[in-house]
C-alpha cells in the first residue's frame, strides 16, 4: 500500500514536472523595463497599460506562432542602478528571449549596456539620449526618435511663426534634459537667435521662482523647457505668479504632453506648446482607434508615450514571428529585417549619421488649447489652427 502511494506520488511529481515544462515552452517570455513606482511612474503607468493590451490582443490573435507572449514587466523605479539589476534579473533568472522599454534616458543607457554585455537584444521605445544609438552597440534597437531630432518640428514652426530673436533654456540635469538643451542652444544658434540664459534645475524641485525670475530680467521672445511632468506644471504655475509673459512658452516634450499637465497647471497650461512623437490624428492605421480604446479602457487620454509602447510591442511580436528561433542571434537578424508599419508610423531600423539601429520618425507640434491637447503642426495634420500671438495675462485672468 505504502509503495503504491510512493509510486503515484512519483507519478504526479513527474507529471507536474512535465506540465510546467509544456506551460513554459507554450510561452515566449519577454522582458519589460519601466517606472511603475517613483517620480515617473505616471509615465512609467502609461505604457505599461499600452504594453498590456496590445499583448492581450496579439494573444487573442495567435500569439507567436502559437505561443503565448509573455510580459515580464519589471519596476525600475527611474533609477540606473535598480535598471541595471532587473535586466540582469530578467536575463539569468528569468530567461527572457529579448527586452523592451525603457523610459528615462539615464535609465536606458544603463540597461542598455546589461543587455549589449550579455548579447540580449533590446528594443527601446522611449529613452531618448542621443548616446543610446551612437555607442556602437550592435544589441540596442530604438523605435523612437533620439532627443536631439524632438525639436525639428519646433524649429519650422519658430521660423515661419513665431521669429523670436532672443531665447531662455531650461532644463532638468538629466542626461535627456540636458543633451535636450545642449542641442536645442545649437539650434538657436544656427537660426540666429540669442541664447540669453541656459539653466539646469535638480528634478522634483518645488520653487521654481528665482530662476524663472532671472528669466523674466533676461525678457527671452521663447522659453523652452525640458522638463517631466510635476516640473513642468510648476514652472508654468509659478510663471504665471511672476507675470511671465513671452511671445511662447514651448516645452520639449516628456511632461508637457500628458493630460496631469493641464490638471496640474489648470489654466497657466493654456496656449503652451510642445514638441510631440505622436497624436492620434495622424495617418497612421490605427492610431485613432488605439487612442480610442485605450481612453475607454483606462478612462483617460494616451499621448505618444503610450502610442511608443503599444507599437513597441507590435514590433516584439512580429520579430519573434519572423526569427528562425528564439536564439538571440535569430532574433537580432529580424530586428535587422524589419520594417512594417505601426500606430507610431513606420518602423525601420537603420545607421545614420552616428546613430545605429535607430528608427527615423517625424515630430510634431502641439498645443493645449481650451483644455486639449490639440495638433497644431505641421499645418497639413492640423487639428486646430495655432494660437498665436497669445495675451498671457488676458489669458490667465490677470485683465
């Protein structure tokens, strides 16, 4: 009697063995790396759910091949060092066939160099900074654009509209703020414009008034910020206290495109504009219909960080469609060979200039108008007309 129950208990432990071995391979686990705790969370939130929900409908769909794609999403909580860790986590432990992600630039680049060490290919959708893609890393893809191209549409619209000759940067002491300002001070410089101040400020400051004070005596036609999101609402409520009134205030995208930046601002983020990856209007297949769903899922607005994921994650899927294997050398030939189109736009890894395996994608200008986040350029996708000139203190209620 005790044997035969010895025996069955054998049996059933070789079963499960056998069972988990058979759930395992059904799966093709892929790791996620984002803020989802921490100072960026509300960006790091966004794009989890757009993560999620596309895996939810390429599931529905088939999968890969069949299998199931399996999200590993880890927090790095905006920090290099706990980046770092999950990666290695994610790699050894885990046994993810690729990574994906990636939000905050310092962040990035150093999960980034995890996964180039190990030979993990690793498809970055929002990390920013220019050395990213100009390392030489023959492991690291981006599907987003670098930081130093965000402010081409800004650029044409500063040109033909606004024409200012003076010009105040600000920025955060991040690796994407400031290589964000470093190259918009070049910008100005080759259109002409005089860079009267160029200031730095430590993230998740809450007095923002002496240096916007300083600002105010330079009297700059623009100010342009780099900033996330608490930043961002700050600077324009305080601005809006010292009476801050230049032709335009444009932000560098991160922060002043999210929905809490009106909430947070209220009406100091009226008329503001920012350079932006994405809108839904664009003539993109599906990215209305994304925008669409995902604010009756979540019951809020999306802006191009989550468009940024969503596709990401379109792109994972069709990768590991189309490699031989899940070997990591199979899967890097297809993120070499790909090239398909994506709610984001197209999707085409290619070297350029000094960028490597960096996808090539437009921008754009928005502006927050009566509450919204409207497309305002290029002219030819539009949603509104730009508002300009603007009365700052009509605006704000001061007449």
């Amino acid at each position: 009697m005790k044997k035969a129950a010895l025996l069955l208990c054998c049996v059933f432990a070789v079963s499960l063995l056998f069972t988990g071995a058979a759930n395992a391979q059904d799966s093709v686990k892929v790791g996620i790396v984002l803020p989802t705790t921490g100072s960026l969370a509300k960006f790091g939130e966004i794009e989890r759910d757009a993560f999620l929900m596309a895996q939810e409908e390429i599931n529905a769909a088939g999968g890969i091949n069949g299998k199931k794609l399996e999200l590993l999403i880890e927090d790095t909580t905006g920090r290099p060092d706990v980046g770092r860790s999950v990666v290695e986590k994610l790699i050894t432990k885990d046994k993810v066939v690729m990574i994906g992600g990636g939000y905050s630039s310092s962040v990035t680049y150093a999960t980034a160099g995890v996964c180039q060490q190990n030979s993990m290919p690793f498809l970055v959708n929002t990390g920013s900074a220019d050395k990213i893609t100009t390392s030489g890393w023959t492991w690291i893809y981006r599907l987003n654009p670098p930081v130093s191209q965000y402010a081409s549409a800004v650029k044409s619209l500063l040109t033909q509209v606004i024409k200012p000759k003076t010009v105040a940067i600000l920025h955060e002491n991040s690796l994407f703020g400031t290589k964000g300002a470093k190259k918009f001070e070049k910008t100005c410089k080759e259109l002409g414009y005089k860079v009267v101040l160029k200031e730095g400020y430590e993230h998740g400051g809450i007095d923002f008034k002496p240096v916007l004070t300083r600002v105010k005596e330079k009297n700059p036609d623009v100010i342009y910020m780099i900033s996330y999101i608490m930043d961002a609402s700050l600077l324009m409520k305080q601005a809006k206290e010292l009476k801050l009134t230049p032709k335009m205030f444009i932000g560098g995208a991160a922060g002043f495109t999210l929905p809490e930046f009106k909430e947070n601002a209220g009406v100091a983020s009226n008329y503001v504009i920012s350079a932006t990856l994405w809108h839904q209007v664009l003539p993109f297949p599906g990215a209305m219909d994304f925008y669409n769903k995902f604010k009756a899922r979540f019951k809020k607005s999306v802006d191009y960080h989550g468009a940024e994921a969503y596709a990401a994650c379109y792109v994972i899927a069709d990768v590991l469609k189309r490699a031989k294997s899940f070997k990591n050398t199979d899967i890097k030939a297809a993120l070499d060979a790909t090239d398909m189109m994506t709610v984001f736009g197209p999707v085409k890894f290619t070297t350029w200039g000094k960028m490597k395996n960096q996808n090539k994608a437009a921008t754009y200008v928005v502006q927050w108008i009566d509450g919204k986040l409207e497309l305002v350029w290029p002219k030819d996708h539009a949603t509104k007309e730009f508002v300009f000139p603007v009365d700052w203190l009509k605006v704000w209620g001061y007449k």
